[in-house]
C-alpha cells in the first residue's frame, strides 16, 4: 500500500495541502480547493483498474488533527469506492471554525478490498454499509470512556494481524492455576488471515436493537445497564441450533436468519461477521503475549488463598472486584470499556462475561495432541454438545480468566447471566 502524491491549493485560511502517492490514484488527478469560501474544501481524485478502500486524514507538522476534527469530512472515502472520479468534501467550518493550520497535510490513502483498513464500523441501519478507518483518530465521536456511541448504535471491530504468525496456543505446564485434565495442551498454531475482532463485547443494547429482544434478566434496574454486555444468551441464540442445521464447522458460515448473527449480516449489510473460532479469540485475547494475561502478568498462588489477583484486577470484572461500585454489594457484569485494553485496544477480553466461540467443546487428544496446526476449526463431531467459551467472568475466579483458560456451555439451553459473545469478521471489504 502506497500513498497519493499531488499537490493540493488551499486558501489562507487552510495553507497549501499535499497529498501523497498510491498507485490506484491516477497520477495527477487529485485537486483539493475552498467551495464558495474557506469552511468547505473539496478533494478530488481518480480510482483507476480495481475498487479500493479510501481514507482521508488531515495533518499538521505530521500529526492528525483528530477525528473529531474530521467529523464533517463526506463522500467517497471510508468504503469500497468504485473506479472513477470521485470526491471528498469537508465542511471544516463545523468542526474547526476560525483555525488556521500550519503546514497542513491531507493524506489520502487507498485500500486494497482484501487488505482493508484496521478499523471498521458498522451502522445497524439497514441501509449503512461497512465504514472504515485508518486509526482511531480518525472515527468521529470515538472515546472510549466518554462516549458510548460504539456501546449502542454502532459496532466498532480492530483488525487483528494473525496472517501467517506461528503462536503457540494453550498453557505451558507450569503455569499456575492451569487447568488440568487436557484442556489446555501448549500446541503451536498459524492462523492464515487477518481478521476483525469487536472491541467490544455485544452490549445490552446493541442486542436490543439487533434482535428486539432484551438480554438477560439480571441487572436492569441499573442506570448503565445498557452498556454492560448481554448476558443469558444461549450459542443457539447467538447462530442457529442443530435443530436449523446449524453445525459448525460442518454447516460452514451458515447461521438463521432470526439469529444475532443473522440479523447483524441483514442489518450492518456485513455478510462475513461471525463468532470468532477458538483460536482466533485466543489470539486475539493475547495481543502478541504469551503470558497468563495479556498484561505480560501472570498469576500467584495466593489466587487459591484469597481470591486476590493483583496482576488481573485493572483487566477485567471476576468475583474478586465484581461487586466493585455496587452500592447493594452484588456480584455483577460492568459496563464494557471501563478495564484496560490489551495491546490490539480490545476491552473486556478477561472477565465480566464469557464469550461464546464457534468450536465444540474438546480436551485431551480430541483437543490437541501437541502437533502444529493451521487455521484449526475444532473437533466435527462432539462426545457432548457443548460449545466453547472464553474469556471467564464476573462470578468466577481469577484463574478462570486466563488467556488459555477454556470454559464451556451447552450449544441448546438456555444459560446463564455470565455468557455473551463478541462478534469477530473476515478482513475484506465489499
């Protein structure tokens, strides 16, 4: 991926803008200048040979001046734009009135369709496709703690670079408060493409808005109830049950159309966003880390003791910490985002709730038998119809919420509060 190269007018109020090179640009044909005064500029370019990606970022002195900046900035950038002359038109008057910008920059960047931006967002509208974004500066309104836009309306994704990394998967033997009985067999594993995984758990009221349905009973009467993630959510729900011919890996991609899933394909037009498998929510979870916790931390014997996990507390919601800020003292999910992220920006990863994978729930040998896999999408044919889940969860201890721990629920009964899911997407665009 390359840069546009162009030069760009501008008047006094916004100085000269240069745009940098990129193959899929026609050489020569970008222009940018102030429609009817200097609060509108207007960037035009020519996509040649293939659909690409575009994204537009502005600078000073190398810097961007922040998505919030760029709210206002409309037209052909963010999606798969066809070949052709297209434009970008940025009303910076609403979001920038009266700055005048120091050896300003716009950076124009194209995409190629199967390597798409790090970041994409979805619109549950019915009518929004696919949005995407070069960083998080530049999604309008984004903040993680501040604004809960990306906790309801919308579903924001991080792009997850697995493509062709060797990892190893599972515990080291001795890892304390490992699980034993074959569950966690170290084995190395190399995931063939890059992926988007949800930044954040599905919320109370993203699940609301997808399905009509309210989440789990539990916790309603809470002013933030709706930016805790769904809880109560049987596998069955979330994709489809045995009884529709829904048997992952056996029925492929295929999901009801009255799941979660299938409504989010029908609602964010996205057709490629699934559950994660096992192995893409393990690394996913570990960012690069090959710890205990994504932190680089690992966990101490007094886990057995106390219950105390000094090294999990600022990560996530377990029964130590859980009734944390509860007035009444129960044990409860929290609002996604409050806990560090890992190193990829993903929250919530370890505790509040477990998340539903694809795979089969398998140990020992069924599981691993220690040999080098690609792209593992778990055992066919399952000894008990029980799913994976991951991650742990408010009512359970520390050593639950392990990067390598695995949990498991039935895949057509209903559940209980502490299992929701995250939804994850193939890196294309369309």
């Amino acid at each position: 991926m390359k840069n546009i190269k162009s030069i760009i007018w501008a008047s006094a109020a916004l100085p000269m803008l240069v745009l940098s090179e990129a193959p899929l640009i026609r050489e020569g044909s970008v222009t940018l200048g102030p429609l009817g005064n200097t609060s509108y500029y207007e960037i035009g370019y020519i996509l040649d040979d293939v659909p690409a990606v575009i994204t537009v970022d502005v600078q000073t002195n190398g810097v961007s001046i922040g998505g919030e900046k760029l709210v206002n900035m409309t037209g052909d950038l963010g999606r798969v734009i066809q070949p052709g002359s297209r434009k970008v038109l940025w009303q910076a008057r609403n979001t920038v009135p009266n700055q005048v910008f120091e050896n300003a920059t716009a950076v124009v960047t194209a995409w190629a369709t199967n390597n798409p931006p790090p970041y994409m967002v979805l619109s549950m509208d019915s009518v929004t496709p696919p949005v995407y974004y070069a960083s998080t500066n530049t999604i309008p309104h984004w903040g993680e703690n501040t604004n809960r836009l990306y906790k309801t309306d919308k579903i924001v994704l991080k792009k997850i670079p697995a493509a062709n990394v060797r990892w190893r998967m599972g515990s080291p033997t001795d890892e304390t408060c490992r699980n034993t009985g074959g569950r966690e067999i170290a084995h190395w594993v190399t995931l063939t493409e890059n992926y988007y995984m949800g930044v954040y758990p599905c919320t109370q009221y993203q699940y609301k808005l997808l399905t009509g349905n309210s989440g789990g009973p539990a916790f309603k009467d809470y002013e933030d109830y709706n930016y805790r993630p769904v809880g109560k959510i049987p596998y069955y729900v979330v994709r489809g049950g045995r009884s529709n011919g829904i048997d992952w890996p056996t029925s492929g991609t295929n999901v009801t159309a009255n799941s979660v899933i299938g409504h989010l394909r029908s609602k964010a037009l996205c057709s490629w966003i699934d559950l994660p498998t096992e192995a893409q929510w393990e690394f996913a979870c570990r960012a690069d880390e090959g710890a205990a916790l994504y932190n680089g931390k690992e966990l101490t014997q007094e886990v057995w003791t106390t219950g105390a996990a000094p090294s999990l507390y600022d990560l996530g919601w377990y029964a130590h910490n859980c009734k944390d800020d509860t007035p009444d003292g129960v044990a409860q999910t929290h609002e996604v985002g409050k806990k560090q992220p890992n190193a990829w920006g993903l929250y919530d990863m370890l505790g509040n709730v477990y998340e539903w994978c694809l795979d089969w729930d398998s140990s020992g040998a069924e599981y691993s038998d220690g040999s080098p896999v690609v792209d593992p999408e778990g055992i066919k044919v399952p000894s008990t119809y029980h799913r994976i889940c991951r991650g742990g969860c408010y009512e359970y201890a520390a050593s639950e919420c392990r990067s390598a721990c695995r949990g498991r629920g039935s895949d057509e009964n209903s559940w209980y509060e502490r299992h929701g899911f995250r939804f994850c997407a193939k890196a294309l665009a369309k």
